[in-house]
C-alpha cells in the first residue's frame, strides 16, 4: 500500500496556543470563525485503501537531528485494528485528519481509552478534515471545504460498513462566540480549538497560522519533554534526627522546551506515574525525550509553577514542545 503522508511529505501542522487570557479578541463573533471540542487523544490521520487502511502518526519520521525521539511512532498500525481493516475501492488514496482516542493494546483497550470509557466519553476516530481524496491533494483548499470533503468520505464510509457509524464521525462545530465557549467550558471541557474556516493547510511548516488551541485558565496545561532525572530519598526522620538515604527512585523529572532552537529547561515535574518512579532513574533510557502533559500553575519567568505529570503524548516529540508557543516570547 502507497504511503502518501510519506511519500508526498505530508505534514499535520499544529495548532498556535493560547490559554483564554491570551486568546486574539478580535476572533470571538467573528463570521470566518469556528470553535471544535479539544480532544484528548492521537493525533492520526487515515488513508483509506483498498484492500486495508494506513494509520499514520503526526510526527513521521524516528528520529531528530539523530537523537531518538521516544515514544515517538511512525505508523499506528495495530492500535485500532477496526480503522486498519477498512478496505474501500471507492475511496483508495483518501486521507484523512484527525484525532483518535480508541486504541488497543494485546487486543483489548489500552490504559488511556479504558479511562476515557470509564470517564463515559465517546471513543473513536473524530475528524476535522480531509487532506487528499482518491489521490487529489486538497490541502490548499479552504478549511470549510476540507471539512465538507471529509463529510462526504464519512457518509460513504458508513455505507460501506454500518459498524463505522460508531468508530469515525465529524468533530462537532460551532460559531466562535464567548457564549459558546463559556458553555463549553463550564460543562467540563478542557479547552476548544478555533480555525479560520475560509483558510487552507499551510504547507512549509509545522504551525497551521490559522488555528488557535484554546484552554481555559483553570486548566493550563503545557508539553514539555524529559532531559534529566533527580532520585529521590527516603528514610529520613526530623524525630530522630536520621538522615533520609537515597532511594534508588525517581522523584522528579527535568523538562525542557525547544526555544530558538536551543534546549532549555523549564521545570521540575514530580508526581510521576508507578512506571517512571520506579524506572525512571536506573533505566533512564525509557524516559528521556519523552514528552509529556503537565499541569501547571502559572510560569514565573524562569519555571513553571507546581508542575505535576498528567500523561506521556507518545503522538508528540520534542520538536512539538516549543516556548514561544506555549509561553510566548518572554
């Protein structure tokens, strides 16, 4: 099968951050405007084939500037076996962009899609865009367009098999007004993602210009990756005066941002998971250049403030974790 986000050097350029505070004021109201749900998975994109369909990861490639990007993937083949066993005539060369939170792992739903379904959250593959159909590169259509293309693959692929009815879907949209965002925010979403409906993809770079991720305040949340570990120690009593010894554990993890292109260090993330504490400093290995989710209280002009893990992205490496997107030019 023809890989074409490869093939044709396809990139899925991300969105500009923006916590609310910082959000343009001149988008909300504004008719060319829209506002999507921020999701909380991979984000994929799908070629649709004939006899079976690719998966392919945002970052494609294994490595950068020579260094290994962990947890970084390439092909996603295998973690939704329903998605890679499509198999349309019609749509051959398809592909299509989007984010998808039900993956498997050994067969059965991984960690995170366990939790989202305990969270009772829909699961699937939701999708905001088509960036080729039946090998037409459409990417420098405007973004309505795109989204109208991507509606009409999912209305054929329903037809073709029922059961993807509750497997792949159109990510809802509405107006960018604050009154929608507001409610959005206050029934628990983390955060929206507003777009320029009459833009195209803009080819050349990592940063889709006319996309703004959007968080609410209370949930400032930032990606950074693993440069360094600090171990912890135990042991200690101020009762009896003993001295804590080290532990042989991870208590922290250093991270840093790319900024300017050059690493820099912007926090101490503790409250690892089980796998990082215990592994994380004898096999460090595992974990560096990892990225992960962090929540955070604010940025003091040096660090982050009280940074707590909240999930490894395996969909992001380092390349993805960059200052002046996430904490602007200070």
């Amino acid at each position: 099968m023809r890989d074409l986000r490869n093939e044709w050097d396809l990139e899925c350029p991300r969105c500009r951050g923006a916590y609310l505070e910082d959000a343009p004021e001149w988008i909300w109201g504004h008719p060319d405007w829209c506002i999507e749900p921020k999701e909380d998975g991979n984000r994929v994109t799908l070629q649709i084939g004939a006899e079976r369909s690719l998966l392919v990861g945002r970052n494609r490639q294994d490595f950068l500037k020579g260094v290994a990007r962990a947890g970084a993937f390439r092909h996603q083949t295998g973690s939704n076996p329903i998605l890679d066993a499509i198999a349309c005539k019609k749509l051959d060369l398809t592909v299509l962009d989007g984010e998808l939170d039900e993956t498997y792992s050994q067969g059965s739903y991984d960690t995170d899609t366990r939790k989202r379904v305990a969270n009772g959250d829909r699961i699937g593959y939701k999708v905001w865009g088509a960036l080729v159909v039946r090998g037409k590169d459409i990417r420098h259509w405007p973004d309505h367009m795109r989204r109208a293309a991507a509606s009409r693959v999912i209305e054929l692929l329903h037809e073709h098999d029922p059961n993807l009815i509750e497997h792949i879907w159109l990510i809802e949209r509405r107006p960018a007004t604050k009154k929608q965002l507001d409610e959005w925010l206050d029934g628990g979403m983390e955060g929206v993602v507003a777009k320029d409906q009459t833009k195209p993809i803009p080819t050349g770079q990592r940063t889709n210009s006319w996309w703004y991720k959007i968080k609410g305040s209370k949930n400032r949340t930032i990606d950074a990756f693993v440069i360094g570990v600090t171990e912890g120690k135990e042991g200690g009593s101020g009762v009896t005066d003993k001295k804590a010894h080290p532990s042989g554990k991870a208590a922290s993890f250093t991270m840093a941002m790319m900024k300017d292109g050059v690493v820099v260090e912007v926090a101490k993330m503790k409250n690892l998971p089980d796998e990082a504490a215990t592994h994380g400093l004898a096999q460090f290995d595992m974990f560096k250049n990892r990225v992960a989710e962090m929540q955070v209280s604010g940025f003091d002009g040096k660090r982050f403030r009280w940074p707590k893990f909240v999930k490894f992205r395996p969909d992001k490496t380092p390349e993805d974790c960059l200052f002046t997107e996430q904490v602007g030019k200070k």
